[in-house]
C-alpha cells in the first residue's frame, strides 16, 4: 500500500519522517509537487513534478491513488477524493479525515471560502508545531503498523 503526498505544502519534517519510514518499512512513497522536489536516492521514494496549474498535483494524486493508499494532505476536497476511492488521508498534523467528517470539513470550507471572499480576516492555521510532528509521526507508525506486513521491510 503506497503512500502519496500532496508535498508543496508539506513541512519538511513531515517529509524526512516518511523518508525514514519508506526505508523502514520498505512501502513506496511518492511525493507529487508543482515545484522541484530533491528526494534520498531510494528504489522506494520518488517525486513527481506536475505542470503549475490549479490542483495540477491533486488532479494526478486521484488519478493513481488506489483503494487502501495513504494520502498525506492538508487540501480537504483532495482528502475527499482520496476517501471516495477508499483510500486513506491524514493531515500533516496527525488528523485523519474520516467519511463521518468530510462533509462537515468541506462546508466549513467553503464557509470560510465567502467570508474571505467578502473581506473578513479569518486568518490562517497555526504554526507547524513539534507536537504537530509528534501526533503526525504516532498516527503514521499506527497506520504502517496496521497495514503494512511485517515481512515486507528490507
């Protein structure tokens, strides 16, 4: 089961954790961006690089993303996607984004999508924090635990 990342927005830490756990767990990770991206020289860990372009990276992910994959992303209508081909998604933070919570998550964004549009300041997300990366690399090792067979790493 790969692991995709929606990576122009992923922190780096975010990323040198996954590095660490493709080559722990011998699981294919792949990172797509707009933008170049230098990865470790592994047979397991490859990026992408998509044409810019709106939701470009999102767009390819979908497309290749198969039923039981990991997507790590913060974009909700692309954790949506990835769950209507029953994939899993999960945040940068350490959240998952559940078929129970999507659509709660996908009106709240597109409320805060009018306000925006109307002028009002919602401000951004909070700083990555280390706790951030500490939950993150919990829910990661749970899932590999979880789905990964352990006669599969080198």
């Amino acid at each position: 089961m790969p692991i995709w990342v929606d990576a122009d927005a992923c922190p780096a830490i975010v990323k040198d954790m996954l590095f660490r756990a493709a080559r722990r767990t011998g699981v294919s990770l792949t990172l797509v961006a707009n933008t170049f991206l230098r990865v470790p020289p592994s047979p397991l860990i490859r990026a992408i690089q998509v044409p810019a372009g709106f939701d470009a990276a999102d767009q390819l992910i979908v497309e290749r993303v198969a039923a039981g994959d990991l997507v790590i992303t913060a974009d909700i209508p692309l954790a949506a996607a990835v769950l209507e081909k029953n994939a899993h998604a999960l945040d940068p933070r350490g959240n998952w984004f559940t078929p129970g919570t999507i659509e709660e998550r996908l009106r709240m964004r597109a409320m805060l999508d009018q306000l925006r549009g109307s002028g009002v300041d919602t401000g951004g997300p909070s700083a990555f924090s280390p706790r951030d990366g500490k939950t993150f690399a919990g829910e990661l090792d749970r899932w590999l635990a979880r789905n990964v067979p352990r006669g599969d790493a080198p």
